[in-house]
C-alpha cells in the first residue's frame, strides 16, 4: 500500500503545512483519504504531489476535532463522489479545557448537517471493502485520559470528559501483516495495538501510523509510553502530528529504528 502525508504540522519542502493531518491512500486499486487538515492547504498540496482528490473513493475522518475535519468543505467541493465515514459517536460537541476555560475544538458547526448526504455513520467493527476496516476503541475507562488531556464533550447541558467514542483506527491487511492509521492516538498508542490484535486474532500488526498526542506529556510518560509500546512486538510507528518535536527525541530514545518522523509531502510504501 502507499500512503502520501498531504498536509502535517512540519514539511521539508515548498508545500503547506499546518497544525493538522490529512494522508491520502492507495490499497489494492482503491484510493482513500484520511482526514482533511485544519484549512484545505491540503488540496493545493496534493495537486503538487500527484494525487487526483477528484478520484478518491473513501473519505474516513479519524475523530471529531477541527485540526483533521476542517478541510472536510475543500474536499466535498473538489469530489463529488465519496462518501466520508465517521464514527456514529462523531458530533460537533468537542472541547479543550484549560483552567476553567473551555474552548471549542470541534467539527466546524453546521458541517455534518449541510454534508448530511456524503457522510455515513459507522458502528463496530466496519468493513469498507475487503482488507480495509475501521474499529472504534473497546478499552474501558478513556475517559480517564481525556480529563488528564483536558479533552471534554458537551452532552445536553454538561462537558464531561472525552471517552473518544468518536476516534476510530483505520486498518489495512497487509502481507507484512496489519497497518493502523490513527490520526491522534487519544485513546494511548498501546491500548490501539491491543485493541486491534484482540479485534483480528492471529494477525501480526505490521505498523501503527499517526500522531501519538505527547505533545504536553511528561518526560516519564512519554518513555513509559515508549516501552509499553516496544513490548507489544511492533515493527515501526511512523509519527508526527500532534506527538511533538521533543517527545518525538524521547521516543527515539527509547524505540530507536522502530520509529520514523511524518512530514508534508512525506510518501512510503508499507506493507
């Protein structure tokens, strides 16, 4: 499979970059998009990087928060076809906190109704097409983690901490074995990889691609993170994002070859 970072935070080259991730995708003929980026800076880079959005078939959104849904507009006005898949907990609802302040990080408002027709809610484990699913987190208690993150959604009247029911992982069966995508991790790197060998027993998982949101974490959590990563056996975490420069050092530290940077216009084959 190919994949082709379209936007992310850092770039080695002329093209755009922003706080944000968009990666387009090819896997057995089919052509997929992940995530759109904060603006559509994506669809000007993708024009540079060869790809045709026009010709996309999936458009899969990671989670509910603006820096991967906002370019959702750009790409519905430059394809006409694709369909984009959410997960049926994706809402326009998401908040950051910061002492008592809340802001709001989420879907752009009005998004998900006048797109109504081009977006299919997903539950569970979801096929897209034979070898390509989406899987919601299973681990119990996330919500833990979206208070430590001060990661909140509005339910009625109230903010309560995030539980990512709207964050889901897009897997790929490879021969080299399985590959996730997940955008931002929330829900902790480890428990994706468990989560998914324990969805598809007897697979081996290949690569975790994405952003591991260790961008405010702690030295020890971030070296904690990294062992428990090592010992579930995966062969690469290739990351940017929302995981930061320096926790990104620290990681390097700990996992040493098994890691690898994102950037814009970054492109790989896996798989």
């Amino acid at each position: 499979m190919l994949a082709k970072i379209l936007i992310d935070n850092q770039s080695k080259n002329e093209l755009a970059c922003e706080w944000g991730l968009a990666v387009y995708l090819e896997y057995e003929g089919h052509k997929l998009l992940l995530d759109t980026g904060t603006t559509g800076a994506f669809v000007k880079n993708a024009k540079s990087m060869g790809v045709d959005l026009e010709e996309v078939e999936y458009g899969i959104l990671s989670h509910a928060h603006y820096d991967h849904s906002d370019g959702m507009t750009s790409f519905f006005e430059k394809n006409s076809k694709a369909k984009f898949y959410l997960r049926r907990g994706a809402g326009e609802n998401c908040y950051g906190r910061r002492w008592i302040f809340y802001k709001y990080i989420g879907i752009a408002r009005g998004v998900l109704d006048s797109y109504r027709d081009r977006i299919v809610y997903v539950d569970g484990r979801f096929g897209l097409f034979p070898g390509v699913y989406l899987l919601p987190h299973t681990t119990p208690g996330l919500e833990q983690i979206g208070k430590r993150a001060g990661l909140y959604v509005k339910q009625g009247k109230r903010r309560v901490p995030d539980s990512f029911v709207h964050e889901q992982s897009l897997i790929f069966d490879t021969k080299e074995g399985l590959v996730i995508f997940n955008s931002c991790s929330h829900g902790g790197a480890d428990n994706i990889i468990r989560e998914v060998s324990e969805a598809f027993p007897g697979k081996s998982i290949c690569a975790l691609v994405g952003g591991l949101h260790l961008y405010r974490s702690a030295e020890e959590e971030v070296r904690t993170l990294a062992r428990r990563v090592l010992e579930t056996g995966i062969k690469r975490v290739i990351t940017g994002h929302c995981t930061g420069e320096r926790a990104f050092r620290l990681l390097k530290e700990e996992l040493g070859d098994v890691v690898q940077g994102l950037y814009t216009g970054m492109e790989f084959t896996i798989g």
